[in-house]
C-alpha cells in the first residue's frame, strides 16, 4: 500500500496559513512514501470534517489527519452576517475552514505561548496530542483514498474557494502523535482534561468548540478542527456587534465540559466553571472558579448529578 508521493511540481508552501497570525509548519518528510496501514477513526460516522489513519513515513508511525474540503459559504457566522462584506473569501477561509482552525491552533500551542506572554513547554505537553506539522498529499495517495470511498468534499471548491487557496487543491493532512491505544476520559483524569482545556482558553487563547468526550486521546485534545484561535476575525466581530455573543462563545468549551460530564457519566464531582475575566458576567473571576466542588460528607455513595 506504499504510495510515491508524486507532488514534486509543487513548491513547499512554508507556515500554514499564510500571513501574521499563528500558524503551523510543514512535516519534516513531505516527499517521503506515505504508507496507508489502518484507519482509525469510526468509519460509520457522520458529518467528519476529516479521516484519520495510522500511517508509516520514514519508518515511524503516526496519526494522519486527511481533511476534507469546505466553503466559508456553509459556516453561518459568514453568509449570515454582515462578516461577508467585510472579510474577502481569502482570508474568511484560515478562520471557518478546519484544516486552517488546526493549524491555527496547533501553531499557537506548539509556540507555547501568545505575545507578551513567557514560553510554557507544560502548555505544550498537557494541552493537546503533539503535532509534527501538516502535509499536503499528493496524486497517488490522494487516488488511493478515494478508491477506499473517501469523499474529500471538492464540490465545494468553487471558484472562489479555488482562488483563495491560490489555485493549491492538494488534499491537505495533519501528522499528529499515534497513540496505540487511546485512553478514555475517567474520574482519574478529568481534573487534568480541565486543565488542558483551562490552559488552552485563558493562556493561548484557543477555544475548542467541540468539547465531547472522542476528542480527547487521555487528558489531550486531540480535534482542533471546531477551534477558534485569537486573534479570530469571527470574534473580533462579534466583540464589535455585542461583547455577550462573543464571551458566550469564549466560555462555550466550559459549557460544554460540563455537559461532557453529565453525557458521558463519569464519577466525578468536578463542574467547571469560567475561569477568565472576559468569560464572566460581572468583573473579577470568582472565588470559585475551576475549582472541584467539595466532597461530600458521606461517601459511601457516588451519585451522579
Ligand atoms: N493521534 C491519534 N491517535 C490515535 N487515534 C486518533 C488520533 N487522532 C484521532 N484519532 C481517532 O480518530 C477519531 C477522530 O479524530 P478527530 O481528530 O476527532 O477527527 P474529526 O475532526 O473528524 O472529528 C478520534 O475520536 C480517535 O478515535
Ligand atoms: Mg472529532
């Protein structure tokens, strides 16, 4: 199943996506044979932004990340708002598109910190599954996938979409860290998935906006493709038109911690609440913020809220 890579008329990109922001570099082998050994995700499962497979480069195995294409036109904060007039499809696209919103993110977390702010490799190791850098496929792999029935969305690709990917219509990958057996979230390691998660909203300002339990491999993220990374046009909007549209969105992945939670029924008396300023109605965090709420005195129950 070994594939030549056959991309060779195409230059190296450099850091995606183009420009100041965060952004993520290219994978060390983009030439290397990729070698296709077993898919990983659920094959059953519905409205996936992308398709995840163990491969092996250069004789190391890893998780690829294979995306499909989309159009700013199907994200509602852009063809439902006056955001359309004001952001040109070029750039609209790093900020709705999910192979973009990974590199954002991963971008940021591997740098580790946001301007101003000092490095933390802690950051970087608790937060998120690593990431070795994109790379974008070439004919014969990108054929390959698609005899196995993978439809990589190219309809979308309109014109518009061709033009603000500089005609590039390379399917696009993330190679991440495999890991061979992925553990579940628990009572054990909720604590430090709310860690990961804290870290990620109040110190590199990256929202994930799909907190549920498969995206996370342990106590990491593994799925930044939901994510909105600042500085994010789509917030910056939102800060303009009305500050509680946007805070509700800064504090989504709290909110949706908590339902993961409840969903997932893990033995935990752990809730969480918002934890930045910003995320607050009123000024000043809360004195109990983050915290796990005290233990009950009688323990030997463990009821589920
Ligand atoms: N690094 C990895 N190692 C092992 N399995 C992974 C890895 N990354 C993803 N997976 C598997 O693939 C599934 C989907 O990955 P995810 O990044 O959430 O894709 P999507 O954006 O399509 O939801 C995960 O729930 C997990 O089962
Ligand atoms: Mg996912």
């Amino acid at each position: 199943m070994s594939k030549a890579r056959g991309n060779s008329s195409h230059p190296s990109k450099g850091p995606l996506p183009p420009g100041d922001g965060p952004n993520l570099h290219e994978f060390r082998y983009p030439n290397v044979p990729i070698k296709w050994i077993k898919r990983l995700d659920d094959e059953g499962r519905e409205g996936n932004q992308a398709f995840i497979y163990r491969v092996r480069i250069a004789a190391q195995d890893y998780a690829l990340k294979v995306f499909k294409f989309s159009n700013p036109k199907s994200n509602p904060f852009y063809w439902g708002t006056r955001l359309q007039n004001e952001l040109p499809m070029k750039k609209a696209i790093f900020y709705t598109d999910p192979f973009y919103a990974e590199c954002r993110a991963y971008g940021r977390i591997e740098d580790g910190r946001v301007d101003g702010h000092s490095k933390s490799p802690r950051i970087r190791q608790q937060t998120a599954v690593k990431c070795y850098g994109y790379l974008l496929l070439g004919d014969r792999d990108e054929r390959w996938l698609m005899s196995q029935g993978h439809d990589f969305e190219a309809d979308l690709l309109d014109s518009e979409v061709r033009e603000a990917l500089e005609g590039d219509t390379r399917v696009r990958a993330i190679v991440k860290h495999l890991d061979e057996s992925p553990e579940p979230l628990h009572a054990g390691n909720i604590g430090r998935a709310w860690e990961s998660v804290r870290l990620l909203n109040n110190y590199l300002k990256i929202y994930n906006m799909d907190i549920k339990a498969n995206n996370f491999i342990g106590f990491r993220l593994a799925d930044f493709g939901s994510s909105w990374t600042e500085p994010h046009e789509i917030l910056q909007y939102l800060d303009k038109e009305g500050k509680d549209i946007a805070n509700q969105k800064r504090g989504r992945d709290t909110q949706n911690f908590n339902d993961m939670i409840e969903e997932e029924q893990i033995p935990t008396r752990l809730r969480v609440v918002p934890t930045s300023r910003h995320q607050l109605r009123s000024k000043g965090e809360a004195p109990w913020a983050g915290r796990v709420l005290p233990k009950r005195r009688k323990r030997n129950t463990i009821k589920l809220d």
